[in-house]
C-alpha cells in the first residue's frame, strides 16, 4: 500500500471545513496512519514549496500557509498517491471538477484548501518532512467491540 500526506491548509481551518474534508477521506476508505496540527514557519515552507520559488506569488503562497495553523495527515491506500490527488481535484477550485475537494469548497487558485503529494517519490520526501517515524501508527483494523464494554 501507498502513503500520501495531505495539508488541509489554513483556509480550510478558518471556513470550518475540516470534518467535511476529513470525513471525505475517512467514506472513501483511506486509512488515516497520522494526523497533527501545527504551525508552518518559513524555514518549511521555504522547502514545501521550493519549486515555486521563482515564482512572483511564492511569498503570497507563503503568507497563506502560515496564517493560522493547519492539520496534516498521513493517509494510506492502494494506489493512495494517485487517489487522493484526483480526490484533490486541480490546482485552481474554479477550474477543478465538481465532486472534488477543491471543486466543491474553493473559488481560488491560491486558497484552494488543501495540498496532496504529486507522486510516490514527493509523497515520501513530504511524509518525512511532516512525520517524525513515531508519530505515524500502523492501519491495521484491531479486534473486539468498540460499541459497548464487554460488560455492558
Ligand atoms: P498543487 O497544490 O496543485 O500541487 P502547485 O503548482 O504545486 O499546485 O502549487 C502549490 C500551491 O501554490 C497551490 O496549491 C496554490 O496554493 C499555490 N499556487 C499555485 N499556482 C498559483 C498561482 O498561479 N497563483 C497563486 N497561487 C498559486
Ligand atoms: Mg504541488
């Protein structure tokens, strides 16, 4: 199986989207191998984003992603990379397809709520760059009743 990160980015923190997005996620049947809120300084961005360096709106993009904190996950699925990307939708919400994430909750190339790995290689190099080895956990379902204690 493939792990992917995602980022539901500051917009989706502010306009209260995140259990929309999550619970999208969660319905489709990936598995969530890890989840944390942070801060996103300027060293990391600098990183995340450095093939948009010479970009003229790479400092905008900067300043959007660390306006508040933002909740990144670890998700893991067959072919989970290519999966959550098309669940993503393009880069900019008007362009991108009704029915997916940016399609349905972004007007904006730029604040388009969430980021998703490109490909397995970048999937690798982000999850490390998010993830402490720790901080993920394995997605294998474990036995017994969550519904009720065993003497209820
Ligand atoms: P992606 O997020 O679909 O992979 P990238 O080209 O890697 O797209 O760009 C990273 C992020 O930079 C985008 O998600 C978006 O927030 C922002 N961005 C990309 N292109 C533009 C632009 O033309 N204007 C403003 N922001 C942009
Ligand atoms: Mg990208």
């Amino acid at each position: 199986m493939e792990r992917t990160l995602v980022i539901l980015k500051p917009a989706a923190l502010q306009r209260e989207l995140v259990g929309e997005i999550l619970s999208r996620f969660e319905r489709k049947g990936l598995y969530f191998v890890g989840m944390k809120m942070m801060q996103l300084n300027d060293a990391l961005l600098n990183e995340h984003y450095g093939h948009l360096k010479e970009k003229s709106f790479f400092g905008d993009v900067k300043a959007a992603m660390s306006a508040s904190p933002v909740i990144v996950l670890c998700l893991e699925g067959v072919e989970a990379v290519r999966v959550v990307r098309a669940m993503a939708g393009v880069t900019n919400g008007r362009n991108a397809e009704p029915g997916t994430i940016r399609g349905d909750y972004s007007m904006s190339v730029e604040q388009n709520v969430i980021h998703a790995s490109d490909s397995i290689e970048t999937a690798e190099v982000e999850i490390k760059r998010f993830f402490k080895e720790e901080e993920l956990f394995d997605s294998k379902r474990v036995g017994g009743s969550f519904y009720y204690a065993k003497y209820e």
